[in-house]
C-alpha cells in the first residue's frame, strides 16, 4: 500500500493570509492546493442561482450532488472551476462571502463536502495544502502538520479592501470590516465545525510579518516534519 500524501492543514479567519501563503507554499513545495473555503463558496453561488435560500437542507442536499469543481493554476492565480465554468472572481464578492459562511454552518454541507475534500487531498501525487476554517480539527485531523494563521481585524480588513480594489470592487474599509465582523461571528459560533485552532495547531499571527517572511517560517517547519516522516 502506498503511503499517503503528506497533508497540511492551515486554518485561521478571513483576511489572515491563508489563500496568499497557502498558493505560495503549494508552488514551492510542488503539492497540490485544496482551498475549501472556495469549495463552499461554490455551493453558496450554485445555491445563489438557482435561487435556493441557504438554510434550505433539502434542497442543498439536492445541489451538493452537482457540485463539480476542481482547481487550476493559471499564471499567478489558483483558479476555480464549477463545472467547467471559470468562476475564481464570482466566488470572491462580499455577498457569496457572506453566503458561503451561512451555507459552511449547515449539517447537511459540511457533511456532503467531506469527501470530496479529502479525496481531492488524498489524490495528490505527493503532498497537498489544504486551506480553510476546521482542516485541523475535522477535515484531516491527522494531518501531518496544522496551522492557524491570524492577524489583527484591522490588519485583515485592510488586506480584504486592498484586494476587492484591485479586482475593481466597489466597496469601502469600513464596509469591509463590518462584513468581517460579522463572518468572524457566524464562523467561530456556529455549531457545526466551528472556526477554532486544533490543540496541536502551529500558532502563527501575520500581523506585523511580510507575506515572504510567513511562507518561510511555515515552509521550514513543514519540511522538518517531512524529514521527521522520511519523506
């Protein structure tokens, strides 16, 4: 039996860095890049179109069997697929956002998701990064390493604003913080896999740290448990 792909887990709020580090990390170490949350986001624009309200279970149930979604990198930027729909800048609006936090709190999608989330990490050649709120502690709670990156809410509302302005979103800080706040809520209260550290998690605030310095101090540890491993 072949052994399995070595797994990293990196967890932590919106605006902290994961999406940026975890892109950078997967091209330096040649793993596979599985960004969940883009995962949920797809089910909230699914459900968005077609007009399905996002507590509605019965009928999520229903669209989680026409999820299809994989992931490419093109140039600089992990693109994601629905279908074979390029969708990477539709997922990414404030409203999906938000919709894509309602829909990750029900029962039935976070179950529906599972697999798919582990199969896509599991497939990977070698190794694969997977990015998100509960990696750590429900998707691969034996992942081969864990991290939870933060960052001050100021720090990462800035960082969400500087983003949406350079996709030519109208949007403003403080509306950005707001919608922050709020996602900070509904992600760390909600019942169903809520947004928390794993008690083994590598703690890592990105606050005050250039992106370069936070994907070398997260890269020298994953190498040393990989060395740990002998792989």
């Amino acid at each position: 039996m072949s052994a399995r792909p070595f797994i990293v887990a990196i967890d932590g709020p919106a605006g902290a860095g994961k999406s940026s580090v975890s892109k950078l990390l997967a091209r330096r170490l040649n793993f596979a890049l599985v960004d969940t949350g883009a995962i949920y986001r797809c089910v909230a624009l699914m459900a968005t179109r077609e007009g399905i309200a996002f507590d509605d279970d019965a009928k999520l149930g229903e669209l989680l069997g026409r999820v299809r979604i994989h992931f490419q990198v093109v140039g600089e930027e992990n693109h994601v697929f629905l279908g074979g729909e390029d969708v990477s800048g539709e997922i990414r609006t404030p409203p999906i956002s938000m919709g894509a936090s309602q829909v990750s709190g029900r029962p039935v999608v976070r179950a529906g998701l599972l697999a798919l989330q582990r199969r896509l990490a599991l497939e990977a050649p070698s190794g694969a990064i997977l990015e998100g709120r509960d990696i750590g502690t429900v998707v691969f709670p034996d992942a081969d390493v864990k991290f939870f990156l933060a960052a001050d809410p100021e720090v990462r509302a800035r960082r969400r604003f500087e983003e949406l302005f350079q996709k030519g979103v109208d949007s403003s800080l403080e509306a950005v913080l707001t919608d922050q706040t709020r996602r900070d809520a509904a992600d760390s209260g909600r019942e169903v896999a809520p947004l928390k550290p794993a008690e083994d998690a590598v703690h890592v605030d990105s606050s005050s740290m250039p992106l370069s310095e936070v994907v070398q101090s997260l890269e020298h540890e994953i190498e040393r448990r990989r060395a740990a491993r002998g792989t």
